[in-house]
C-alpha cells in the first residue's frame, strides 16, 4: 500500500467514524511517521522555525551589524512596506510587467520546441532533444554572463546578424542597447531564459508523449488537419502538464533575481527598470542590512504568491482536463 | 523482523539528522574566491584550538577580519601571513590570527558574524564606505588612545579628525592615504604633438605652440576634446568627427561616482547640515559637464562606449591604451593595472575650478569592533599595525601612502621598487596633491549610506545611458532625486 492510498484509506475511515487501530496498524503507522520523520524534523528546523524568526524580525528594527540597537517597532515596517516605500509597489510591478512579457513568450516557445522535438517528421530528433537540454547543463551564472557579451551594443554578434542581415543601426551608440534600453531589456532577460527551456521542454514532452495516439488517428480519418489536432487534441490533454509549468513559471517569475543581480548589481539599471521586488527585499536585507525591513518584504512576496497561486488552483477547475476527473 | 526494520530506520534516520546538522561540505570555490574559503578554517581553528592554545600559552587570541576594503587578493595574502607570522613571533600574550573573506562575501559575513556574537576584533584595511556600511558597530578609540598615551603627533592633525565622526568618536587612526592625481598616457600626447599636462601645482599648461593656459577644467576639456579620435583621425574639436566611431577618449573620472566626479568642482555632501537631502551647486555643475562629455562634445566615453572593446583593460579605460586621461588615486599604481600595459605614462596636477583645486582623497586604516571581547588587546596589536616600524610593512601590500609622516619620504622609493620596478614616477606632484584633499570626503557619512548611493548611481547611469536630454531635464532629474534622497534620509532616522 502506498503512502497516498494510505491516506485515502485514512479518509474514508474518517468519514465512515473512527476506527480502533489494531496494534499492527499502529505499528506500521510508527514506521511511517519514523521514515517521514527526517523530512518533518527538516521543515521543522529548517522551513517553520525560521519563517517564524523572520515574522518576528518584521517587528523590529533589527540591523546586523549592530544587534544591540534592535528595536520592537510592531508594525512599522508593513507600514511603511504597504504604505510608505513607493519602491516596493514598483518593484512588484515591474515584476508583474516582467512576468506579462516573458511568461508567455517562455512557455509557448518551451511547448513548441517539445512538440517539434515529438513530431515524426523531425529527423534525429533525440540529438535536437540533447542539444536543446544541454543549456541547462550550464550553471545560470556563467550562462547569463555569456549573453551579457552576446547581447553587447558594441561587439555582440546579435546586433552584428541584425547589421548584416537587414541593414538597420543595431551596432554602436545609436544601435539596438539591450540591456541599456528600458523598452528592450525585459526582452533581453526573457532571452536569458529561452536557452534554458530544456527542462520545460522535457516535462511537456512527457505530456505530450502521454496522449494516445489513437486519438490522432481517430481525428485524422474525420479530417482534423494539423492545427486542429493541436489545438482540440493536444493542447487539451496536456492541460494538466501546462497548469503545472504555469504554476511553476509564476512563482519563479515573482522570485527572479538572478539576472538582474549579476549583471547589474541589482542596481536597476537601466532606469531602475531591473530592480524587481525580490532584487530590492535582496539589497534591502543584505546590501543596506535592514533585515527586518527585508524580512517584512519577504512575508509579503510569500502572501502574494500564495494568493496568486490560489488562484491559480480556483481557475483550474475551468480549464484543466484529468482524465481520470480527479485532481 | 520489523525489530530489524526498526532499527535500520532508526540509524538511516540518526544518519540523516547528523547530516543535516552536521557542518556542510563547503562547495567548490572558483579560484579567485579562494581567500573566502579561507576564513572558516581560521574560524575552527578559533573556536577548538584556541582553549587548548591559551591554556598551554596563556596568549588572548585577537582575530585580525580582512575583506571590506583591500587584502583579499591573491598576492596580499602570505604577504599578510607573513605579517601576523613576524608579529606573532614578537608576542608571548597576544596571538593575531588572521581572517581573509573574499570582498563579494566579506560585509554578509561580518554581519553575520556580529549578530551571531562571534566579532573579529579587528577590521580593515577598511575605507570610509565600508566603514559607514557598519556604523554603529565600530569602536571610540579615543579613551584607549588616551589611556595608553598614544602620540598622534605624528599624523596631520586633518587626517586624525577624518577618522573623528560625530556622535561616534575617533573610529580610526590614520594609515593609509590615497591622493589622487591625473594620470595620463604619454604616448597619446606625443603621438598628437601635444605637451603633458602640467607637472606641479599652480603652473600654466603651456600647448604647442607655446602659449600659457592656465591648468583649470574649461582648459581640460578643451585638451581632452583634443585628445578624443575618431576612426578617421578627426578629433573632437573637428567639424568632421564621427561619434559614432570613437577610437580614442580624452578623459574619465575613472571608477568614480557622482561625488567622486563632482569633487573635482569643489568638496560637498549629499547631507547638510540639517540633515537634509541636497544636490551641491558644483555638482551639479559637475553632472552637466560630464553630460556635455559623454553626449554632446564626445571626450568622455558614455554608457553605450563603455563596453567597447577597445576601451578595456585589467585596470580599466586606461590600461587600454586608448584613453589619455584619468583621474586616479595612488592605489592604481599598480602591477595589476599598469604592470602589462604598452605604454608609458607619467602623472600631473588636478586643474582647478573656480579658482579652487580640490584633489580627491581615499584612506583606508583598521578599526576595532565594539562588539570585540578583547578590545584592549586588539589596541595593542592596532599599534603594532600603524607603528613606524611595521606600517609600511603593510603599506607596501595595500598600495597606500603611509598617513604618518615620517614614513611618507622612504615611501615612494620603496613603492616604486616593489610594484613598478624600473618605473620613474613623478612622486612630487602625488605628494602636493595632498594639499588639495577633499573636505568634508567624497565618501564621507550619509544617512542609510548604501541605499543612498544605490539612489544617486541610478540617476548617474541614467544620464551616462540617454542622450538628448536637455538643461532642463537634468535639472528635473535631479529634482527628483532630492526628493527620493530625502525620503531616504527619512526612513533612515
């Protein structure tokens, strides 16, 4: 019996009253929670104790540097969090404009590499499905520092293509300043992540590959041509696989960092376009030391994804198909 | 059987729990992060040993925290061993143990490391950026100073109050000094017929031609638009010249920001003395000259040159090759900015502004942490540091002048020798530059100084990056920046 039915089992006992556990259930329900104790042990050391210790930072004004000047402010700090600091609501909306460009431009560009790489008109399609991966194998640092020197004004060989291919200034002060430009940068940035589609693209692969073929079959004999197939069989099926990278892309969208903090610092630049919420809660803890400020800021990108998430789960039910009707 | 079952997740789980706990595998370092990985060893070494050491020794253990300002690179390192190897051989009651955190990591983990309640006792070498990161943190050495009767005769009385801050008390002692100058690459000049700027204070620059200009910015710009090529040879001043082809700059406040930058129009603060938020007048000035620089007459590169190829170098636009002038200070003149490169070069006099010359000054020194357990032994080792004796050990690591005077003459001799052998410097003009030290410091104190300058680099880049804008736009702009400067200085208090 599995980990899961054992809890259906637990449910339906629940619903059906309580029942009196024979010694060898508790027994095998000690086992359990023995086996399950050193992840328990872990959330509880290592994820509960300190969200709690961070709640209590946002009541003070607690600086690092100087512990023995900590202060109990209360609510100060969400004050001025939700009130005060004009900052924290334009970085949360630069992150949302962020996640309005490359969220979808991410995921239907990792959906079409996957159902290229699934199609069997692709010759040599497992040597495409290593190269399109292979990306990921490259640590996000060293990956964003390469584009940094392929997206360059002045010696980037994108705007030198663009030069050649089709005459327009891309090279030079006048050029095509990627990451200078506040109209281009979110495009750049989205750039950064499109070489790293590779694991996208595996799981919808994986989606893909799970629809049955007879389906196709079926809809090619009453004359459904490719579009069709794609958009009334594919797209359908794999709804679940889509929620889930959907899920997974929000929350990391809210939590994108790392981009803008190696190649600028986290200093915004250009125009402060790049200090998204999580680059400032960064600078705010760790650059200016007001930690507890940083830690009110913390809580409140964890109440926002939880309530984006919610929603997320509250529309699921409109559009996400499960074969099996259970989620 | 289940008993045997029991057991085995009793030890996989004793296993885990332990190794979770348990100190963690320090990931693999680059190589320049090296020094970082250093630091715990040291720590260990602290927290096991140090029992057992006093008890066999009876020596008081001073933890000597290096990071926040030079010190952490590869060739300072046994260097600074070597240091506390020779001091701890002169010693049978203090035993220095050294702490080298690599400078990305090194304000997270002094942080981390007083909230903890495990402080270094000593700090630095630490300039006044890194100093005002901590403040609050760093000890009044003033009674120990008086305690001990510490002569600070030897020091310029200006450079012992630069380390005296208000409602604080003396931070520091003067060590090391760092005036600035401007450093220019002589090969451009002769190769476009022009004399070097002027070599000492309060002469003329004389051109080709032999006429007398007096050495002030409005005749530095008009050298540096000399000085700026294109690819076709046109300079700056030329109706011809093609901006979009630059080969060649004329200046750059190189690895400055707008204080920095500005100071060259005159000394002034982001703070006044209210404690408001304000944009001196002078830098102002000083931002529509570098805007006029950077967009409109072409001699200084902009954000769009920045990363052009030809304009980098291991120390910067300068060590390319393909810059004529900077303004630096003496902590450049160094092998790793100009060991390797293939031109000569020679330094002159700051020009002046309004008939005021003002010379940006940097200056380093150690602190002691309030939160130090063992303050008055981390003074004794502090007097080691700055003594006549064994300062310009340290000196000749960092690259800094030392702040004590009777030091300053053997000074250049044996800095020249041991980073720039064979080189001729022209120390005099470095020396007189001291004259014209920036007061209050470019880097002095502000309110929340970090997000501050966070605040300030963004309307710099701003200016650096978009072309076209008029008087009054930057004059909005800095409008705007006041505004937000204040409102930082308000969340500060």
């Amino acid at each position: 019996m599995s980990f899961f039915e054992g809890v259906e089992l637990l449910k339906k006992d629940k619903a059906r009253g309580k029942r009196k556990l024979s010694g060898a259930d508790k027994r095998e329900a000690r086992t359990g929670l023995a086996f399950l104790s050193p992840w328990i042990i872990g959330f509880l050391l290592f994820y509960l104790l300190p969200m709690i210790a961070s709640f209590v930072f946002s009541l003070y004004d607690f600086n690092p540097a100087v512990p023995d000047q900590a202060k109990f402010i209360g609510f100060e700090n969400w004050q001025r969090a939700l009130v005060i600091d004009e900052e924290v609501r334009l970085s949360f909306f630069r992150t949302i404009h962020f996640m309005a460009i490359s969220l979808p431009i991410t995921l239907s560009f990792t959906l079409f590499l996957a159902v290229l790489m699934n199609s069997e008109h692709v010759i040599g399609k497992n040597i495409y499905r290593t190269l399109f991966y292979m990306p990921t194998m490259i640590p996000l640092v060293a990956g964003v520092l390469v584009w940094n020197g392929v997206l360059n004004e002045q010696t980037g060989w994108i705007n030198v293509i663009i030069e050649r291919l089709t005459g327009i200034e891309a090279v030079g002060t006048n050029g095509l300043r990627w990451l200078a430009d506040p109209k281009l940068v979110y495009y750049a940035y989205t750039m950064f992540g499109l070489w790293g589609v590779g694991n996208g693209m595996i799981i919808f692969l994986a989606g893909l590959q799970g629809v049955p073929t007879e389906i196709y079959e079926a809809a090619q004999i009453d004359g459904a041509g490719w579009w069709r197939r794609l958009f009334r069989i594919t797209v359908p099926l794999i709804t679940p696989v889509i929620f889930y990278q959907l899920v997974l892309s929000v929350i990391a969208s809210l939590q994108y960092f790392l981009a803008p903090f190696v190649l600028n610092d986290g200093t915004g630049f250009p125009e402060g376009m790049t200090r998204f919420y999580m680059v400032y809660f960064y600078k705010q803890s760790f650059s200016f030391f007001n930690m507890g400020y940083g830690a009110t800021l913390a809580w409140l990108m964890f109440l926002v994804a939880l309530v984006l998430t919610a929603i997320l789960f509250g529309t699921a039910k409109y559009w996400v198909y499960y074969a099996s009707e259970e989620r | 059987m289940k008993k045997l079952w029991l057991v085995l997740a009793a030890l996989v789980i004793a296993s885990l729990v332990l190794t979770a706990c348990g100190g963690a595998t320090a990931p693999e370092a680059p190589m320049e992060e090296a020094p970082a990985e250093e630091a715990p060893v040291v720590e260990e070494t602290t927290e096991e040993e140090a029992p057992a050491e006093e008890a066999a020794s009876g020596k008081t253990q001073v933890r000597w925290y290096v990071g926040l300002g030079a010190g952490t690179d590869e060739g300072a390192i046994p260097l600074e061993e070597a240091f506390v190897e020779v001091f701890n051989a002169s010693q049978d009651e203090i035993e220095l143990v050294l702490e080298i955190v690599d400078a990305d990591n090194a304000a997270d983990t002094l942080a981390t490391q007083i909230a903890a309640g495990n402080p270094p006792d000593i700090v630095g070498p630490v300039g006044i950026k890194g100093r005002d990161q901590f403040k609050g943190a760093w000890l009044d050495l003033a009674p120990m100073i008086e305690a001990n009767n510490y002569d600070l005769s030897g020091f310029d009385p200006s450079m012992v109050d630069f380390y005296l801050v208000k409602e604080e008390g003396q931070l520091g002692i003067p060590f090391g000094i760092f005036p600035s100058f401007v450093l220019f690459n002589k090969d451009l000049f002769d190769e476009a017929g022009m004399p070097y700027p002027p070599a000492e204070y309060g002469v003329p620059y004389v051109d080709a031609d032999g006429v007398e200009h007096e050495w002030t910015i409005e005749y530095i710009t008009e050298l540096a638009k000399l000085m700026t090529v294109d690819g076709n040879g046109n300079d700056a001043s030329m109706e011809d010249f093609d901006n979009e082809n630059i080969v060649q700059f004329g200046w750059e406040n190189l690895w400055t920001d707008w204080r920095g930058a500005g100071t060259m129009f005159g000394a002034g603060s982001l703070a006044a003395a209210d404690g408001s938020a304000q944009m001196p007048e002078q830098w102002v000035e000083a931002i529509k000259w570098t805007y006029d620089g950077w967009w409109n007459e072409w001699y200084i590169p902009n954000g769009a040159y920045a990363g052009a190829e030809f304009l980098q170098g291991p120390g910067g636009t300068f060590s390319s090759g393909n810059m004529a002038m900077v303004q630096m200070h003496t902590w450049y003149l160094a092998p790793w900015a100009l060991g390797e490169v293939a031109f000569d070069w020679d330094v002159a006099a700051m020009p002046s502004y309004n008939g005021v010359t003002t010379a940006k000054m940097h200056a380093d020194t150690f602190g002691i942490l309030k939160a130090s357990d063992n303050s008055e032994a981390a003074f004794e080792v502090l007097t080691y540091m700055l003594s006549e004796e064994h300062a310009t050990d340290l000196l000749t690591i960092y690259g800094g002048m030392p702040a004590r005077l009777s030091l300053q003459d053997d000074y250049y001799g044996i800095h020249a020798e041991t980073n720039l052998a064979g080189k001729e410097i022209n120390w005099d003009v470095i020396a007189a530059g001291m004259a014209y030290a920036d007061n209050p410091n470019h880097e002095s104190w502000m309110p929340s100084y970090l997000e501050t300058n966070d605040r300030y680099n963004e309307t710099w880049n701003y200016f650096a990056n978009t072309p076209d804008l008029t008087e009054e736009d930057i004059d909005a702009e800095i409008a705007t920046l006041v505004a937000d400067l204040q409102a930082i200085f308000d969340a500060a208090e």
